[in-house]
C-alpha cells in the first residue's frame, strides 16, 4: 500500500496476527527484504542519526527478519 506510513502497516500487521490466534506470538517477526535493514534514511530531530525502516518497525513491536 504505497504511501502509508510504517506506522500504518505495523499496526495494519500487528490486527491481522491477533486474528491467528497464536498464544506463543508475543514478539511478532516479519520476514524482509534486506534492504530494509539499510541506514539510508537522513536524522530527523526525533532519530538524530541514520536509520533503517527496520529500525522503525522494531520501535513499533515488530521483529524484521532477512
């Protein structure tokens, strides 16, 4: 869905895996392209440093993994 944010498909993703049901699921993990694991998005005031969309989703509870 282009031009949601990261915050919208965390949330998006965390809704759908409550609907399985899966009591061992407390660290949700998604399987990723690698190249979301790339510090190629510039500081901002909030993240004064580089940082990758992985980054983000692991702030939001959600594990990315290659």
């Amino acid at each position: 869905m282009a031009g949601k944010t990261i915050a919208y498909h965390a949330q998006t993703l965390k809704e759908r895996w409550k609907t399985l049901d899966i009591p061992y699921l407390h660290q949700p993990e998604m399987i990723s392209d690698p190249s979301i694991f790339a510090k190629t998005q510039l500081p901002t005031p909030e993240r004064p440093y580089p940082w990758s969309v992985a980054d983000e989703f692991t702030d939001k509870g959600i594990s990315p993994v290659r």
